[in-house]
C-alpha cells in the first residue's frame, strides 16, 4: 500500500519533533514536510496536497480555522488538530477533523487518533456500489476544476499573498526556481515545472517548454517557425518560442480558441 502522505504543522519545534517520532514507527505514513506558521501551511497544502495533516490552531499568520479556510475549495486532506487549548475542540469537529489531540498526549492516544485518521482515508479510497454503478452506467466527464490551483502564495518584499492562477500570463523556470509573470509584477516561487504542471487546470495552462507553461487565454497568435517549432506571441507583446516536443498541446490552444 502506497503510504499515506502527511504535513506536520506546528509554530513549536518540539511539536514537529514529537509527532516525527510517533510516526517514524509506522510504515503506512510518510511526511513529506513541516510548516511552522499557517501562511506556511496553506503553500504546501496546495503544492503537496497531503492526504493527511497534523493541524495546530493558535500559530503566527493565519490559526488553524485559517488553513483550512484557505485550502478547502481546492484540496481537503483528513485533518488531527492538535492543541494545548480544549476550547476549541467543538469548533474543530465542525470542520469535520477526525480527532482533537490535546497537548501534552501520549503515545497511545496518538495512537487512537492515527488509526482514527487511517480509517477515515481507507473509507475515502473505496467508491461506495452507487459510485461503482454510476461510472459503468455513465460517460468519463471532466475532472472538478476546484481540484485545480485556483489562487498561488508568493513572497514579496518581507510580505506574503495570493495571486490568482487567472492573472498569470506565464511561468518561467530555471532549475527548481518559477518565476510567474503577470500583467503587474513578476513572483519567484521555489518549485518544479513539472510538479507545478500537474496542479494547473489543463483547459487553461500548457506546456510549451521545457521551461515554459502558458496561460492560453493570454495567446494572441502563434506562427510555424523552422524544425517544427512554432512562435507563441502574447497579447502582451512578449514572445515565447514552443518547442516542437511539446506540439501535442498544441490541441489545447485550438480547442480553447474553438
């Protein structure tokens, strides 16, 4: 079984730490990162989309209600809040968490709640007989375009925001590093193209390069060029060149034009 794939997030150290060493003795999970702050948090939910995180409520930036405020249209992971404050707890089975860890816990409610949280993702994982009847009994349909990224935190100038996937023309890579250009300014963000290409709505955004992907409703021509290359000229004035090893998407451009 592929293991489940987890996000710690806790603005104490010691939290993250506690949590690591619970969960380096089971095989079913695996952490993939640790966010220290809810802006933090909300970044690498939508980058990573977890199939499980370890929530805490009071931190810097945004609180726990904040997050999952922030991630719920685009990506909804089983959530195990985790706390020193127990007030919160009947808001938190509001937001339907699977278990409300009370700090300090032992490893034994741990224990309880991660098996509480498994069972949740097994159940997840299995279409229901109505589920399984509707798809021999209907046609495939798009994916839910909510699964897609919808809105990108960047960093500028000691401040962080979103920017709507929308407004971005398109995304220019160098090694790990995206620079995302808009009508107004341009963001760096630290990510693969590729990782990035599987999150963005393939009705809007294709790829085009090895270190492009373009926003298509920005397109305002595209001319053959030699070596079945072709030149994509934006409604911006700026040009791209569209490597003949991404032709196919090509589709993608005519159909949106259609």
């Amino acid at each position: 079984m592929t293991p489940y794939r987890t996000l710690l997030i806790d603005d104490e150290l010691s939290a993250r730490e506690v949590l690591q060493v619970y969960l380096q003795a089971e095989p079913s999970v695996v952490v993939t990162g640790e966010a220290a702050n809810g802006t933090e948090a909300v970044r690498m939910i939508l980058q990573q989309r977890p199939d499980l995180i370890f929530l805490d409520i009071q931190m810097p930036e945004l609180d726990g209600f904040d997050v999952l405020r922030e991630i719920w249209a685009y990506h909804k992971p089983v959530v195990v809040f985790t706390t020193a404050y127990d007030q919160y707890a009947l808001k938190a089975f509001e937001v339907n968490a699977v278990d409300y860890l009370l700090k300090p816990f032992n490893d034994l409610r741990f224990y309880q709640a991660l098996e509480r949280a498994k069972e949740w993702l097994r159940r997840q994982s299995q279409p229901s007989v109505d589920a399984l009847l509707g798809q021999l009994n209907t046609v495939a349909v798009p994916a839910d375009s909510a699964a897609y990224l919808r809105r990108m935190l960047v960093k500028e100038n000691g401040r962080m925001f979103f920017v709507d996937t929308g407004e971005i023309r398109y995304f220019d890579a160098e090694g790990n590093y995206i620079t995302l250009h808009t009508s107004r300014n341009r963001y760096t963000i630290y990510d693969s193209l590729t990782n990035l290409e599987t999150q963005l709505d393939p009705l809007d955004f294709v790829r085009i390069h090895r270190s492009y992907i373009i926003n298509v409703n920005y397109i305002k021509e595209v001319e053959t060029h030699y070596n079945g290359d072709y030149v994509v000229r934006l409604q911006s004035g700026e040009v791209l060149k569209w490597t003949r090893n991404y032709r196919d998407n090509l589709k993608a451009f005519y159909g949106k034009s259609r």
